[in-house]
C-alpha cells in the first residue's frame, strides 16, 4: 500500500510540480556523502586533470609562433586550450553525469527506490546531476589557479560575473542532452556510452581544443551550430577580453528553454515504460 501512495505521489509531482531546490540539494547531498568516502579517487581525479593542464601548456610553447588571430581572444595556444580543458569537465559533468547514475544506481538496486520517492522527474533528473556539476565547477576555478600560479597566464580583462553565469547556462543545456541519455539508459540498460560518444563529437568540432575555423568547411559548418561551440566562444570572451559573450549566452539560455523540458518529457516517458513493463530494476 505505501508503494502504491508513493507512486501515486511521485506521478502526481512529476506532472504538476516545478523543482524544488530544497529536494535538489538533498539529492546532490546524498551523492556527496558517498562520494566522500573516496578520498584517493578525489585527489587522484585532480592530479589528472593539472597533468592535462600542464601537457596543453608545453605544446603552447611547442607553437609559440603560431598566429593567435583565431583563438577567441585568447592570449596563445595554452590560453585557448586552457578553457576547452576546464569547459569540457562542466559539459562532460552535464551530459554524461546523469547517464552514468543511472547506470550505478541501476547496478546498486536503488534506481526502483529512488523513483518511488516523492519528487518530480524534473527534481530527479536534474538533482542526480547535481553533485557532477558542482564539483566540475569546482575544478573549473582549480584549473584557473593552477595555470596562474604554476604557467603564469593572467586574466587582466576578464569578466567574472559573465564568466559564473556561461557556467551556469552552459550545465543547464548541456544537461539537456545528460538527462535525455539518461532516458536511454533505462530502457535500453547500457546506452550511458551514447553521450559520452556526443560530447567527444561536440567537443572536437565546437572549438574545444582548435579553433572551428581550421576544420574542412563542411564540418566547420557543423561546429559552428553546435551548442558547444557558443559556450567555448562565450567563456573565451568573457575570461580574456571581458565582452562579447552576451549573445553566445543568449543562445545557450534558448537551447536551454526548449531542449531541458523535451529531454525531461523523455526521462519521464522512459521511467513509465520500464515501470509497465517491469524492467526498472533491471540492469
């Protein structure tokens, strides 16, 4: 009886309710507690990512004399590359986040729990992507740090208030295409590879770590449409020349406005039918 009230409410909050932060921050607590646990993997996971930081630095200085009329107004190479690096941790957070707890979740036997609680699938969506988030903006201002006071790049002219807010805007579309795999995920069990595969795709074409303009011209044309490629152009202008990144933020905000509510209409339809069919639990 009490499953059958907890269904009941959760259908009823999912189709009525906007998300609650309260229920968010609770989500991303949770994932925060079990994550502490794993001290070594946390440390290890940052030491990574200042190795990566320090192997762009030295292929800057490999092509020093490379022209730097392409990159975003970035001051070299290192500069350019520096954002992909720190960008692509948020995106990677946002798209491939709520995929893979999904996967763990379904792999541990509590995604059939947690969908029975009282929360709305737009709160359960965008809450298991919460913590990933977070601590990948977290490592976005490590990453600034670490290249100011290990590779002596400076930002004279950054804007920090445009810069927090592409953060911000660029999770919340991104998490869009998260949210959607994560509909993939449970009906077809191991689809969490799907948005991984998008994101190295969107990645490499949307100026992550070249400029688009290099790319052969028909494929320059897909990396200039690709959201990713607004939110890489957006943090460069912001973080180097402190204008210019309105319009890409603009962009970002309508990809938002549309493709989070279809995505979380998915997610929604991908928890009803493995619930009718019976196949929630499995994994």
């Amino acid at each position: 009886m009490t499953t059958t009230s907890n269904a009941a409410i959760r259908v009823s909050v999912s189709r009525f309710s906007a998300p609650r932060v309260r229920a968010l921050a609770a989500l991303a607590r949770r994932d925060f507690l079990i994550q502490r646990s794993y001290r070594l993997a946390f440390a290890l996971d940052l030491l990574f990512g200042v190795i990566d930081v320090g192997v762009y630095y030295f292929i800057s200085r490999t092509f020093s004399s490379a022209p730097t009329a392409a990159l975003g107004g970035a001051p070299d190479y290192f500069g350019f590359a520096l954002v992909g690096i720190a960008l692509t941790v948020v995106i990677q957070a946002a798209t491939t986040g709520l995929a893979f707890r999904i996967r763990e979740e379904q792999l541990t036997g509590t995604l059939e729990a947690m969908v029975m609680q009282p929360l709305s699938t737009a709160e359960l969506a965008l809450g298991l992507c919460g913590l990933p988030f977070l601590f990948a903006t977290a490592r976005v201002v490590f990453y600034l740090v670490v290249a100011t006071t290990l590779f002596g790049l400076h930002f004279p002219d950054a804007d920090w208030t445009g810069l927090a807010l592409l953060l911000v805007v660029t999770g919340l579309a991104m998490s869009a295409i998260g949210i959607a795999s994560g509909a993939i995920v449970l009906v077809v069990k191991r689809g969490n590879s799907l948005a991984g595969l998008i994101l190295f795709g969107m990645s490499v074409v949307g100026g992550a770590f070249f400029p688009v303009s290099v790319l052969p011209s028909w494929l320059e044309a897909i990396g200039k449409a690709v959201p990713t490629r607004f939110a890489y152009d957006g943090l460069r202008a912001a973080l180097y020349r402190g204008s210019g990144w309105t319009d890409d933020l603009l962009v970002l905000v309508l990809f938002s406005a549309i493709g989070v509510p279809a995505a979380v209409w998915l997610f929604d339809r991908g928890i009803e039918m493995t619930r009718r069919v019976g196949s929630l639990a499995q994994y």
